[in-house]
C-alpha cells in the first residue's frame, strides 16, 4: 500500500479533485435536462397527466379545472379490498381540509368494475367527493395503473408530488399529504 | 419499468423485494467473511438488524415529531406498514446513533467494524439503482443516443442502469478476499466512499431528476466531491499516520 509517497498522494487527490470539479462544472444542467412540470407523466415532479371523465351526475370534470388546489386523484375498483379500507380515510381527511382547497377525485376505473357497484359501493359509505368514471380505461392508461388502489396526490400547480401504489392508505398519511399540499395554495 | 408483481390477488412493491434482497445477500457475504476483520459474524448480524430497526423505528419517529396532530387524531397510523410515512433521513440518523451506540456496547472496533459491513453497502450500491428502475425513481436526462430507454414521456439516459453498472464495479474492487491483508483499519471503508463518491459524481451528470441549486449545479454532484475530498484525506491520514 506504499506504492505512492505521502507527497505523490496529495499531488493524485488534488489532480482528482481539481477533474472532479471541473466535471461538476461541465455537466452543470443549464439546459433544464429534467423536463418534470413541462411532459404529463404519472411520476413525481411531472405534470399529472389532465382528464376529463362524468361524474355520477353525467356531468364533465376535468383535472385541470382545479389547477390552484391541493388535489388527491384515487383510481379505485369497488371489488378492490384496500380501496374499499382506504375510502373512509379519504372521507374524513376530504371533510377536514377541503375548505382549505383539498380536493379528492375518486376516478372508478369502470373498465374494470361497474359502474352500479361503484355508485352502490358510494352510497354505502356516504362519500361526498366527485366519483368519476372511467369507462374507456383511458386515465387508467395515461397513469400506467399497474395495482389497485394507485394515489397520486397533485399540488397547486398541477406537479405530482407523491405516488402511492397499493393501500390502503394510512389515515395519518392522508393528513400528513393534504397539509404539505396546501402549504402550496394560496 | 416493474413497480408491481402481481401474484394472484397480490400486488409485491417490486423495488421493496429487491431492496430487501439486496440486504440478505450483502449481510450473507458480510457474516461468511467477518472473520477477516476479526469480527465475530454473529455480532455483525446483530449489529446490522437492530440497525435495521432502529431505522424504520426512527424514519416513523420523525414523521411523527413533524406532523404530531396526524398521528394523535389516528394513533393505529403508528404502526401502518405504508412506507411514505417513513422519513428516510431521520431513519438514517438514528441507524447511525444505534449503531454507534451497539458497537460502543459491545466494544467493537468501530473501523473494523465498517470494513467488515462493506460488503452490505456494496451490494446496496447494486439493489438501490435497480429497485429505482423497477420503481422509475432516479430517471436520466432526455438522450438521442441508441441505448437511450423510453420513461415519462421521453428517451432518457438509463441511468439507474449506468449506477448499478458502477454499483457492480465496485463491488468488484471492494470484495473482502481482493484485499492487502495488512491493510490499516478503516481503509476499505474509505477506499468505498471514495469510488462511491467518484461514481456519484460522474454519473449524477446523466441524471433527468437533479435537484439544482444554482446556475444549473447540481446538488449531488457538489456533495458527492466534498465527500470525495474529506475521504481522499482520510486514505491519506490512514496510510501516513501522524506519530505523536
């Protein structure tokens, strides 16, 4: 392990560090390589991908429509066992802060499901936050849902800033997401 | 891109299997050559699990201190298996103190002791990169080159890929029976921090997901060569010892 003297080692730590530095310097991202917030991607730090799908009313809601709020997108299935635990979560958490702006968006994938067992499985637990269907599969698609339930938990400017794959969620997470969120709306 | 593996009605977080296997076989090369560092491999074992405790213990405890009203409006959240609300730092910190504290305890050689535990960090340095691209966390730059990978929404460096290449390199270089056997206690460690912190360094240029400081610098890139600098004088100090 003498091969080098004291002397020589120095000399070799300093031309390393001096490289180091200078590859540092060189590889600085002025261009913006990371390209989250401007592509739609189902992963954190990009822009959730925006849909628009009818709720239970037939009417049309879009993603983007609540640009400015703290929004949790939940893609569930009524069959589905952890989405069914988590939903009471969702509730409770949904009926704390959505005067602060916390917006829930259960979106059905009814592709997998039906669309009477959803509203049935609903009307069970009293959810009053927007129950949307999709009945093509196309969110579940733009998301690249792989497990039931999927979370995606969006801030103000439409970034994800979480992803949660698998349930159910912790009530105590929930809270925790929802007041990170709206530390972001104004 | 294999976040989930569906097996039956169960869905396996991909990235937690690799993790966890990852940790299997670097504490199983760890205790087969202890014997090396003169550490017993029983307490290496021991030292490793409530090391592995006391820091899932201690990233649920810091969520908990910052975000107290959660958990005491829902006290069955403490123990609820979701991983988001472990905060990785804080269970760090405390794993470090555990460990600390037991080799303390248990009066082992606090460098022969991290000398002996290379083998986990090493093959950490695999799993970690390619738990990443099971998950698509630690994404690469977009890219026009032919090896490029199509992930959210373009063709981007494989960097996970380039990491656990790197990871397997130094596996190599670091393998406990690839070692002077006078070697000074302590400098394998350093000698892994070293080659860690170089590969950090180079590769962290390829990266898509760099939190960026100023003027484009890179956050893990200025870390990673300070590393490199405080460890490059720890291998000279090891090597060239100040006689009193």
């Amino acid at each position: 392990m003498q091969a080098y003297s004291s002397r020589q080692r120095i000399i070799l730590s300093v031309v390393i560090l001096l490289i180091g530095a200078a590859w540092t310097w060189g590889s600085r991202d002025t261009t913006g390589s990371n390209t989250g917030g401007e592509i739609p991607a189902p992963q954190v730090g990009f822009l959730a991908p925006d849909f628009t799908l009818q709720n239970e009313a037939g009417e049309f809601v879009s993603l983007s429509d609540f640009r400015g709020k703290a929004v949790l997108v939940n893609l569930w299935a009524s069959w589905c066992t952890p989405c069914q635990r988590e939903m009471p979560a969702m509730q409770s958490v949904y009926d704390q802060y959505k005067e602060q702006g916390f917006v829930v968006l259960a979106v059905n994938i009814t592709s997998q499901d039906s669309r009477a067992n959803a509203i049935a499985f609903a009307e069970s637990l009293n959810l009053t936050f927007p129950i949307l269907f999709d009945v093509n599969g196309e969110v579940a698609l733009a998301y690249q849902m792989r497990a039931f339930p999927s979370s995606y938990f969006i801030g103000s400017d439409g970034i994800i800033q979480e992803v949660v794959i698998g349930g159910p969620m912790a009530e105590a997470l929930l809270q925790v997401r929802a007041e990170q969120l709206l530390e972001g709306v104004e | 891109m294999l976040p989930i593996i569906q097996i039956g009605g169960a869905a396996i977080q991909t990235p937690g299997l690799i993790l966890l296997a990852g940790i299997w076989i670097g504490l199983s090369v760890a205790e087969k050559y202890a014997k090396l560092y003169k550490i017993k491999a029983d307490l290496l074992y021991n030292l490793s699990f409530s090391d592995l405790v006391a820091g899932i213990l201690g990233a649920r405890l810091s969520v908990m201190v910052r975000f107290p009203s959660a958990f005491i409006d829902n006290p069955s959240s403490i123990i609820s298996l979701n991983p988001s609300l472990l905060d990785p730092v804080g269970g760090i910190a405390i794993a470090l103190a555990a460990g600390l504290v037991y080799t303390q305890r248990k009066k082992m050689n606090l460098l022969k002791t991290l000398d002996a535990l290379i083998p986990v960090l090493a093959v950490m340095g695999i799993a970690i990169p390619l738990a990443n691209l099971a998950s698509g966390n630690a994404f690469g730059a977009p890219t026009n080159l032919p090896w490029g990978i199509e992930l959210w929404g373009a063709e981007r460096h494989p960097s996970q890929i380039y990491q656990a290449l790197a990871g397997i390199a130094i596996l190599w270089l670091v393998w406990p029976t690839r070692q002077g056997k006078k070697n000074p206690a302590g400098l394998l460690f350093t000698n892994y921090i070293i080659l860690t912190a170089g590969a950090i360094l180079l590769l962290a240029a390829f990266r898509g997901d760099s939190v960026v400081i100023w003027n484009g610098w890179r956050s893990e890139q200025i870390v990673a060569w300070l590393i490199l600098a405080f460890s490059l004088w720890g291998y000279s100090a090891l090597l060239h010892p100040k006689k009193s």
